[in-house]
C-alpha cells in the first residue's frame, strides 16, 4: 500500500513539476490593420508617408522625455541614426512586439494609436528606409 501511495505522489509530482516549467509568456497579439491605415511606402522623413512625426511626439524624441536628445533613456530617436541603431541591433522591435518592456503607444495629435503599431511594423519590414 505504502508502495501505491509512494508510486502516485511521484507520479503527481512529476506532473506538477511538467507543467510548472512550460513557457507561460503570453503571446504577442498580431497586428491588426484598420482600413484607413496606410502602411505602404513608409520612410523616416521624405515622401508623403512618413515615420518622423509619430516618433517625435509618441516616443518623445522631440523632448527630453523618453527617447530625446540627452533623455534618461538613453537612446536619441530625435535622428534617423538613433533610432536606425535600436532597429538594427533589435531593441526597437522587442520595445514594440517582443519580449522587451513594452513601450506605450497612446492617441495623441490625432493619431490613431490601433495604425501606429501597423506602422512601424511595416516601416521595420522594409528596414526603415531613410
């Protein structure tokens, strides 16, 4: 009997032991397009569909908040060169879909914050042409 009982707590605990050592992050949401969101030929500054403006006012880079010149952060989106950088080495995307601390990204001058994200996706895609 005690052998029985012996055998099944091993047994649960194996279980227990499985199931707590699963990868539990939640995944990440899929971008979700609107109609009205045009993420087709996006640039940093020239051309008619351009990412300067909401990196300016969304990730404070026009300031020395979040991502200015001289800012706490640490990184200077107030250039192409800095922000280019956290593309290239990977913080940029994880900032805004990976794993990283999630940086907000909140209605502000009239942007719809469900395109901003379609947005910079699609920018990082095509690897944030100039």
């Amino acid at each position: 009997m005690k052998t029985k009982f012996f055998v099944g707590l091993l047994f649960f605990s194996a279980i227990v032991v499985i199931n707590s050592c699963e990868n539990k992050q939640a995944a990440v949401a899929p971008v979700m397009v609107s109609n009205s969101c045009d993420t087709t030929n996006l640039t940093y500054s020239s051309g008619s569909n351009t990412m300067q403006a909401i990196i300016n006012v969304q990730c404070g880079a026009t300031m020395r908040s979040c991502h200015g010149s001289g800012s706490i952060s640490g990184y200077d989106y107030s250039t192409y060169a800095g922000i280019y950088s956290n593309y290239q080495n990977g913080l940029l995307y994880g900032a805004l879909f990976g794993n990283l601390p999630r940086m907000p990204l909140t209605a502000q001058s009239g942007w719809d914050p469900s395109c901003m994200l379609p947005k910079f996706k699609a920018w990082m895609d095509a690897g944030c042409p100039q």
